[in-house]
C-alpha cells in the first residue's frame, strides 16, 4: 500500500526527492569515508618516514626518493645561486615576501633548496641580482626534510604559464612545481626539495621554516555517521509520514 502510494501521481515528486536526497547523503558518507582513508594513508607515511634514519645524499642517492617525503634528510654540496628563484605570496605573521629556492650541486646532480623567507622589496619580485646579499659561498650541509613540489595551484591559485623554448627563464613562481623549474635547468635536479629545518635564534633572513603536520584523524568519520544517519532519516521516515498521511 504505501509503495504504490509512493509512486502514485500524487506522491512520485516527493518521493524521487526523497530517494536522491538519501542517495546523495549515502554519497557523502562514502565521500567522508575516503577523505578518512587518505589521511590515514597520509598519516602513515609521515610517521613511517619520520621513524627512519635520516637519508644521507651524499652517501646514498634512492632512486625512489619521491616515495620518502618527510624522511630526514642531510645532504653537503654548494648552493648555485646564478639558477635559483623565487617563490611569490609567502608571508612571515603578516609580512609579505618570497621564498628563497636554489639548486644544491653535489656528487654530479642537484637538488633544490627552500632556503625560506626573505622580505618583499617593494610590490614587485626583486631582482636576483639583489639576492646575492643572501648567498651562503663556498660548500655548506643542509639538514631537513624530504618533501614534493607542487605540481599544481591551490584552489583559486596561479598557474605558471606552460615552458616552451620560447618561453624566457622564469625568476618568480607561484608554485613550486619542482618538474616544471627542472626544465629551465642546466643540469638534472631530483624530483624533489629539501626544506631545511629552522636555526634557533637565527632571525636573519632567508629563514626556513618547517609546516606544522595535523596526523589526527579530523571529523571525517563524525560526518560520515552523519550522512548515513540523515539518508537513514529520509529513506525510512518517509514511508512513515506517507503512513501518517492516512490517519
């Protein structure tokens, strides 16, 4: 009785409402679900490489090495500042500036370095020139962590435009697509960057930083359950409002 009043003439709007809204809550759920298993895969592989020694380059060059970020890693080379560049929209509190990325050579390859944030000079990204005031001569040991670049922009971010033998070196970026700053190079640079950990004490810029890492869970499970429990609401309260209707 309540089935065929469900899809009577009458009824049939509420009731594909209904069935695609407990769908879409289902979908949801599902969506929660995922979001959870990520960050626990996430999570893993941040504890999992944080557990290991930390990965000396000099010594030992993994070919997987874009599989190891947030391994610990040291690495001895000199810094090549005449092919470093800038990575725009950074802020240190509330002041703007720019990062600091430049090739480390050693042992016949490179590696990029995130020296970290130096102040804006004026609207515009300063000259590379100037930067010179920051360079650290001679060889020198860079001790952080493994890390990936950013192939893409964030939400509502800037894409840098696409390289082509045409297409002028790029001194400032928007993102740190370590693939796509390899290709301006005159020599090969890993897949990957060092983010140098922090000098206590030291407040003369460039000044690395490290991110702080949330390894909690979050509320994806509580959404979840939330989800399934309106499509549970909508799916089996309907019929009884249905059967209401009658009384």
């Amino acid at each position: 009785m309540i089935f065929k009043k469900m899809f009577s003439r009458a009824w049939i709007l509420a009731t594909i409402f209904v069935l695609s809204g407990s769908a879409l809550c289902i979908r949801l759920g599902i969506w929660q679900l995922d979001r959870l298993e990520q960050r626990r895969v996430f999570n893993a592989q941040v504890n999992t490489m944080r557990a290991a020694e930390t990965l000396d380059l000099n010594k030992n060059l993994p070919t997987d090495i874009s599989s190891m970020e947030w391994r610990a890693v040291t690495v001895t080379g000199e810094y090549d500042f005449e092919n470093q560049v800038l990575l725009r929209n950074q802020y240190l509190g509330d002041q703007y500036g720019y990062h600091i990325i430049t090739p480390l050579l050693f042992n016949g390859t490179a590696v990029l370095v995130d020296r970290g944030w130096i102040p804006a000079d004026g609207t515009s990204a300063p000259a590379l020139d100037i930067l010179h005031k920051y360079d650290e001569a001679g060889t020198v040991t860079v001790t952080g962590q493994i890390r990936l670049g950013q192939d893409k922009p964030a939400f509502g971010g800037v894409a840098d435009p696409p390289f082509t033998s045409q297409q002028p070196k790029l001194d400032a970026w928007n993102n740190l697509n370590v693939e796509r700053i390899s290709e301006q190079s005159p020599y090969p640079i890993l897949p990957v960057y060092i983010q140098p950990n922090a000098t206590e004490n030291d407040f003369d810029p460039p000044l690395p930083s490290q991110p702080e890492v949330d390894l909690t869970e979050g509320s994806h499970f509580g959404y979840a359950l939330q989800w399934f429990t309106f499509a549970t609401i909508l799916f089996l309260g309907y019929p009884f409002f249905l059967r209401k209707q009658d009384s």
